[in-house]
C-alpha cells in the first residue's frame, strides 16, 4: 500500500505523478483540469505569492463564488502558505472582524469581484489579490502577470488551513488545521469510501466550509478521483449536473438531501440512467426517515458520517457495503481513536453515556489565541468534542445529544433530539428542530422550530397533542413556532443555539405573568380558580398567575385538568392548556371549544403587544405567505380570513359583508387595522369602507401588490399600453440579471420553468374567461368585476416592481382620503410574501403598525 502523504503538496504531487491526464477538477462551460495541470497550477500559484512577499506562513483569505475556482485556491493556498476561506455573503462588519481575527495579509478575489470584503482589506492595509480565470475548470492566474519564483513548500506541522467555529452565542474560536492534519482526514475520508480515480464527487457543498473541502475535494484528489464543482444554486440544478457529469457519489448535510428528495420525483429518468455508488451525509443527525426515503429514491447505501472543524472533519462513519451500517450510529471510528469519558475525565466502559472524545493526527494542536477553550477543550491528551454518546458492543458510535444543547428544565435533563424525532415522526413535519428557552424559574424551557411538509396543514395544537402521546409530559415543548423556514447557519446546517433569539423566542418569567394582579371575571374562571384554591391554599391567585409559578408541576397539573374537567363537564387535554398555563387561557379553551378550530377567522400569532392586523390573502386562498409574514413581525398579533371556509359570494361587497361580520364578533370595538395581498387587497379596501360605513374606526389599510381594479378607466389606451410596457420591461431587467450570473445548464433550467409558469398562469386566465368554476377564478373575476368606492382611512401601498402594471400607487391614488404612502419593492417572481421580500415587506409595517 503507498504510504499516507503528510503535507498538502505531497499529496497532490503523488496524485499528479500516478495520474497526470486523468481530470482532476470538471464545471460547466469549461475544460476539465488534469492532475498534471493542477500540480503545475498550484507550484506557478506558490511562485507567485513568494514574488509578493507571501512566505509559508502569511494568511491568506479568499472570497470567492462556490465554483472550480474555490476548490483550487484552496489546494493551492493550502499546500503553499495558509489558507483562510471565508463565506461570501458576510457583511462588511463580519468581514471587518474576520479579515483582522485571522491575521490576513493578503485577500484573494475574482478580477472583477465587488464584494465588501475588498474594502475591509484595503482599510486594514491588507493586498488584495484577484485571479483572472483560464479556459480550464478551476484555472486562473494571479492579475498583473506576476512572475514566479522557486517556491518553498511548509512542512507537516505548518499551519494550511484556519476556520472559525460557528459562534452562536460568543466570539468565534480560530481552529488551525496544519498540512498533516488535512492529509490524515482526506486520506481517512478516501479509506472509508474506497475511493478511487473511477470515482467522480458532485461537490453541492459550501467551499468555505470544513465538510466540502475536505470530504468532496481533497478526499477525491488524494484518491487520483475527480470532483465536479458547478457553483449555483443545488436544488435546481442538481439534476442536470447528475445527467451531465455522472458522478458516482455526492455529500451533503440533511437540509440538502431533503432538498433534493423535494424534485426527485420529476428526474426518475436520470436516477436510473446515472446510479450512485453511495451517498454520503455528514454535519448534522440524518432523520432516519430521510435516510430511508434517500435510499429508496436513488437505490443506494447511504453512510453517515461524524465529523467537526477541529477534527478537520471525519471521525466516525458508517461502512460501505457489505459493512454494517448502523441506522441511528454514526458508524466506527474513521480516523482518530474515539472514547467515551465521564465527567471526572474517566474513560467509560461499552454502552455507558458521556462525553464523546478523540486523539489522532487529523486532530487540531489547539484554537488559536484562546488558552482559556484550549484548557477547556484538551483532557489528558484527548480533545472534548462537547457531544454526548456511546459506543455499543461493536464499537459503533451513537450520539445522544450535544452537552451545550441539553435543556436543563428545572432540573430534568432533556435531550432534544429526542423530541425532534417524535416531531419529525408527524406525517405533516418536514423538519423540526428544538431548542432551550431561557426560563427564570426553571432555567430552561422546551421551545421547537417546525417546517411543515409542501401543503400541510397542521395546528400547534394538535403537534403537541402528538407529541404529549409519546413523550412525558415534561418533555414537551411549551413554545412551538410554525416556520417557512427554520433559519441556518452559512453552510446549511441547522442550529440549535442561540435560535430562541433568532426566531423572535423570549425568555420566559412566570412570576411576571402576574405582575398586574386580575381577579376571576367569568363564571368559567371563578370555577376553575376555586379549584386551583384547594390545591394551593392560601395563595394570591389571578386568572394570569401561572400554574407552574404557584409551584405545580407536570404531575399535579394532570390531577388539576381532571378536577376542572369533573366540575365543568369538559375535557381539557393537558397540551392545550400548557403553553399559557393560566386560568384565562385554561377558560377559554373551554368556552372556545370546536366553534374556536372551525372559525374563518384564525390567529397565525395571536400575541404580542401591538394592535391587531387582519389579513386577506390573494385570490388564490392560501395562507403561507401570511404566515411567513407573521414570523417577520414577531410582536404583532396577526389574523387572517380563511376565504376557503367563508362562503362562495357572487360579489366583492358581499364577500367583504361576511368577513365584516366575522370581525365584528371576534373584536366588537377596534379600532382596526387591516392587510390585504393581491386580490386580498382589493377586499380589504372594501371592508375598511364598511367597516366605517357602521360606524367603526379603521387605523391604516396595508395594499401588497393590489392593483385597483379599475386603474385604467378612462385612459387613453396609450397610457396603458406605457404602464404595460414598464412592467414587461422591469421584469425583463429583473431575468436577465438572474440570467447572466448563471452557468448555460442553469439558463436553460430557468428558463423552461419560466416559461412553463407562464403557460399556467395564461391557462388560469382563460379559464376565468370562460366561467371555471373553481374558488380562485371567482375570486379573480368578482375583484375584476369591482369598483372601489373612498375609504376615510389612510393607507400603505406596496407595490412590487415588474409584476403589476406602473401605475402610480397602483392607481389608489383617490381612494383613500386619509392619506396614502407608497413603496417600492424589487421584483420577486414568487410573490411579495416570498423570498428576500416578506421581510422588507415587515419592515414597512413595523414602521406603521400601532
């Protein structure tokens, strides 16, 4: 067997001299790279940086596009000085911090690049160096035709690659990986999948990131394979990169394969035409239903893997086949040796939980600059991971939890991902992650993130009702937050520190829920409060006071439900009640009952300190963009009209008297505020006018990209025509930006989707034309059918650049006396609730909302 190379340019080297017209690097539009070319690429590279003053140890940070380019500076910066890749998309501050935390002295970007990191630089006094690209995939040549010199290559205890782990919650620890640490990992990485030069990786993942460059790009060139790095977006183009380049294999984390499962069903045809040798995930915990399903589409193994930064990246993996693969086990160790150790810092036994820990030469020495997380991190020559697992009999590795992740809930230790397993068991999650909550009384709490499967529906309700059936009653989350999206880090990957802050999740004090002492006011709380009496007499209690704050816990509050349930004659399941944990809220689950779950009128966040919105939604019903809404205004209650459960009216004005109506018995006094999207809009404006038509108060009316009606009668038909015009023309603009900046498969991708979605939308209107008798063409038809009439309220109109005609506040102009404010949105082909948009459109409420 050839001996392991211990330095990055050793290791090409071999792979050159072995493997010199095999391609090295391939991407669209461009000619593959050999090993040959890629060794003499990286040795012109090294010459150059050593022109510039550059020596073995000078840090080198790069900010480039996740493409050809990106895999090979990092190859050659890393075999040549120390490389220091940093995510594009920091900001100017991010950029500002990090440029000066690694020490840089030179950054490296494309020729014509405009990122912010360039002024970063330039103000640290750091050289900024751009590379021209070459015909071949991942060529490029530093600007200014600099002439090399004989270069020196680092050793294998030099320091090639710095990172920064993510920090969540304070200042990001630098990880220095040195030449033979990387070399250990990509060779253990090619071990473990048999990788050899008939092998080719599809690289989907972040070049910045520990998982892309190791398991995809330096494993495959220690093993004389190759590696595909197409850059844009994955999901998409995945695909057509599969039909296209026939990899034998890909790696990912779970976000992304959930991704690809979403259009696996359109490509059956490439699936069978291009089989995989195996998948690969890492990063994150694989839901063993994702795992199944990934299996079950492409018909290959998938193996999961355990890796980190500080390990420069595997440390256990599953086995390929015919090795056993463990579902729920992160496999064997796959490198460096792997323990378990207690903590007073004894190693344990088989099948005893702890601290998982590791030594071996893919080991980082150390983070840099930081003595106080080296102490924390190094115990008697072992490197702490900071997760909690076992290995079973066979030495298999099972992670239980990560010990900064544990929820200590007043005392009870709770591991998350074993309540994201009984949530991700519902047919209609797609994802869910939980988290702590700061609790003033108990410490932490149960919060969890939920992303629902493409048209779900589902109640928070009824999610906890699933997962009280399965878990203790203590172990289900309090707070559980409906999401679009459930944020990520840079690289895709889900995390579960600091989320409560970045979801809009405050700390929880149950003894402030009080603070404003209110005594029983219905018969129900009177009832329920006697109740509570006896099982804390002597207590000061008020329909605000928490259950918990007067001591009870999970046990007692189930003994308490079943006495109310006895004296009232309702079942209040626990689940319903333990959220607010109050006898207001407990009262009102009882009075709300069925007639509360089948109302139109539905609260997507019924708290917050702020006055009410009521939404419509457009014509076509749904509510999801609304509820992505709701979670960019975190402080704002926010209602919506269920068109689908109101009914079928032949005109606009009876539409907007039922949904009137059903206003009025939810919120008898107002004043009110009101939001409408689209088709939506046009209603809104008309129940603001009856709602003052009875005499009630309207605050502001919000228009989203709602065309009046009747905007062009009584233009010339030459005025309309320019107003078209700007709008075919801002869509225009709009693609062909999209357009340039992709790569010629992408193009032809985006455009059949384009024009498919265009076909659609002409088969929707000519259906309207001809009676279709579904809820969205009566919707477009009786808006098209209205006139609106003046309104006294003032109003917000946002209009969405390109996708409406360029009419003047969108031809509101005289409708609303109150006042009327205009903004303006880019284009955003899926709707001004989707995207970059609901969040710019939140902004502009947030500035009105009372």
């Amino acid at each position: 067997m050839r001996p392991d190379s211990s330095t990055v340019w050793a290791l090409l080297k071999d792979s050159a001299n072995r493997h010199p017209s095999r391609a090295s690097i391939l991407a669209p539009d461009r000619e593959p790279l050999t090993y040959q070319d890629l060794a003499g690429l990286v040795e012109r590279t090294a010459g150059q940086l050593r022109s510039l003053g550059l020596d073995q140890q000078a840090r080198v940070a790069m900010v480039l596009p996740n493409g050809p380019e990106m895999a090979t500076s990092f190859a050659a910066l890393s075999a040549s000085c120390v490389c220091a890749p940093l995510n594009p998309s920091f900001t100017h501050a991010d950029f500002d911090f990090y440029l000066r935390d690694l020490g840089a002295r030179a950054l490296l970007v494309e020729h014509d690049s405009n990122t912010t990191a360039i002024a970063s630089a330039e103000a640290l006094g750091i050289k900024v160096l751009r590379i021209h690209k070459a015909p071949k995939a991942g060529a490029f040549d530093l600007a200014d035709s600099i002439r090399p010199t004989q270069p020196d290559w680092p050793g294998e205890n030099s320091a090639a690659l710095l990172l920064h782990t993510s920090g969540t919650t304070s200042k990001p620890k630098l990880v220095s990986l040195s030449s033979r640490n990387l070399c250990a990992s990509a060779q253990n990485i090619a071990r473990t999948l048999d990788l050899s030069p008939e092998d080719r990786c599809l690289n989907i993942m972040p070049l910045f990131h520990i998982h892309g460059l190791m398991a995809a790009v330096l494993a495959s060139l220690a093993s004389g394979a190759s590696v595909v790095c197409p850059g844009g977006a994955y999901a998409s183009n995945f695909f057509a990169w599969m039909a296209a380049y026939r990899p034998t294999w890909y790696t990912a984390v779970p976000t992304m394969h959930q991704g690809i499962l979403a259009r696996a069903a359109d490509h059956g045809d490439v699936i069978e035409h291009v089989p995989l040798r195996f998948i690969r995930s890492s990063s994150a915990s694989l839901p063993p239903s994702v795992l199944a399903s990934l299996e079950d589409t492409f018909h290959s193994p998938v193996i999961e893997a355990y890796g980190m930064t500080e390990a420069a990246h595997q440390m256990a993996s599953n086995a390929l086949p015919p090795g056993v693969r463990k579902p729920g086990s992160v496999g064997l160790p796959a490198g460096p040796e792997i323990a378990i150790m207690s903590p007073s810092g004894d190693l344990l036994p088989t099948d005893a939980i702890g601290e998982v820990v590791i030594r071996g030469p893919n080991v980082t020495a150390g983070y840099e600059a930081n003595d106080a997380a080296n102490a924390e991190a190094f115990r008697d020559g072992w490197f702490r991971t900071g997760d909690q697992g076992c290995r079973d009999r066979d030495g298999y590795l099972c992670l239980t939890g990560r010990l900064k992740e544990l929820i200590n809930r007043g005392g009870e230790k709770i591991s998350p991902r074993e309540v994201d397993e009984v949530l991700l068991g519902h047919h209609a999650v797609r994802q869910a992650l939980c988290f702590a909550i700061p609790h003033a009384q108990l410490g932490e709490e149960i919060g969890a993130a939920v992303e629902l499967e493409t048209g779900a529906t589902l109640q928070v309700s009824e999610l906890r009702t699933w997962a009280g059936e399965r878990l203790p009653a203590f172990k289900v989350p309090r707070i559980i937050r409906l999401l679009d999206e459930i944020p990520k880090g840079p690289t895709g990957k889900l995390q579960r520190i600091g989320l409560a802050a970045r979801i809009g999740v405050e700390p929880l004090d149950d003894s402030l829920s009080d603070a404003v002492f209110a005594p029983p006011a219905t018969p129900a709380e009177e009832q329920i409060a006697e109740i509570w009496r006896r099982f804390f007499p002597g207590r000061l209690i008020g329909v605000n006071t928490r259950f918990e704050a007067l001591g009870g816990d999970s046990l007692l509050a189930v003994e308490m439900l079943s006495a109310v349930g006895a004296a009232i004659g309702v079942d209040v399941p626990y689940l319903r009640f333990v959220e607010e944990g109050t006898i207001a809220a407990l009262a009102q689950a009882i009075d709300c009952g069925q007639s509360e779950r089948d109302s139109p009128l539905i609260a997507l966040q019924p708290k917050g300190t702020r006055q009410p919105l009521y939404c419509v939604p457009g014509h076509d019903g749904t509510l999801l963009g609304l509820a992505r809404l709701a979670c960019a205004l975190p402080n704002q209650p926010l209602w919506a009209f269920d068109l689908f459960k109101i009914q079928t009216s032949p005109t606009l004005e009876l539409l907007a008297t039922e949904c009137v109506d059903l206003l009025l018995a939810r919120d008898p006094k107002g004043p009110y505020m009101l939001a409408g999207v689209c088709f939506g809009g046009v209603l809104a404006a008309e129940i603001a006018r009856q709602l003052e038509s009875r005499g009630k108060g309207v605050n502001l009316v919000v228009l989203v990209d709602a065309l009046n009606p009747a905007w062009n009668r009584g233009l010339p038909l030459s005025a309309t025509a320019r107003a078209r015009l700007d709008q075919l023309r801002e869509k225009a603009l709009y693609h062909a930006g999209h357009l340039q900046a992709m790569s010629h498969n992408a193009r032809l991708g985006y455009l059949s989707g384009r024009i498919a979605a265009f076909f659609q939308n002409h088969r929707e209107t000519a259906g309207a034309v001809l009676g279709a008798s579904s809820r969205n063409m009566l919707n477009r038809r009786v808006a098209f059918q209205h006139i609106p009439t003046p309104v006294a309220a003032p109003a917000l109109i946002i209009r969405v650049l390109g996708r409406r005609p360029h009419v003047a506040a969108l031809g509101w102009q005289d409708i609303f006396s109150g006042g009327l404010v205009c903004s303006d949105l880019p284009f955003e082909p899926h709707g001004a609730l989707a995207g970059d948009s609901v969040d710019r459109v939140a902004t502009l409420l947030s500035e009105r909302l009372v």
